[in-house]
C-alpha cells in the first residue's frame, strides 16, 4: 500500500471540519497554553489507499500541559483535486 503526506489547505473543504473536530472535542479551536504559548498545530494528512487520518498535536495542552497528538479520519471530499 502507498502512504503518501499531504497537507490541507485553509481553501480545502476538509481544514475547517478537522479544526471543528479539534473544538468538538476538546472545546476551543487552539487551547492556547499562555505558559508555554502553544496551541494545536496541523502536522499534516497521512493518505493510505482510499482513506487517511488528519494528524493535530499540542505540546502542553492545558490544564496538566502534556503533550498531545489526536488524529481525525479523512472524509470524501476533504481535499480539493489537486
């Protein structure tokens, strides 16, 4: 199977539903840390065959301030033809 990277654009339909999905579940778009000023960061979309995963990480998530990563399923339709 090829695995491939890419990364979303602010224009793909997919960047403001994984950042939704970010909201949902952790209640805030950022989470900023005003410590260690961090926030969630968009490392990229791992593509394998027809499917793929939307990859997130925060360094010192609030309140213990561990560092996180979450990933989220890509959806039909997330990416613009490229």
């Amino acid at each position: 199977m090829v695995v491939k990277l890419e990364f979303l654009t602010r224009e793909d339909p997919g960047w403001d539903r994984a950042w939704q999905a970010i909201a949902d579940e952790f209640g805030s778009y950022d989470c900023r840390n005003a410590e260690y000023s961090e926030s969630w960061q968009y490392m990229g979309t791992v593509i394998e065959g027809e499917g793929g995963r939307h990859q997130f990480r925060h360094r010192a998530l609030p309140p213990t301030n561990a560092r996180r990563s979450v990933e989220y399923p890509v959806k039909p339709g997330d990416f613009l033809p490229r």
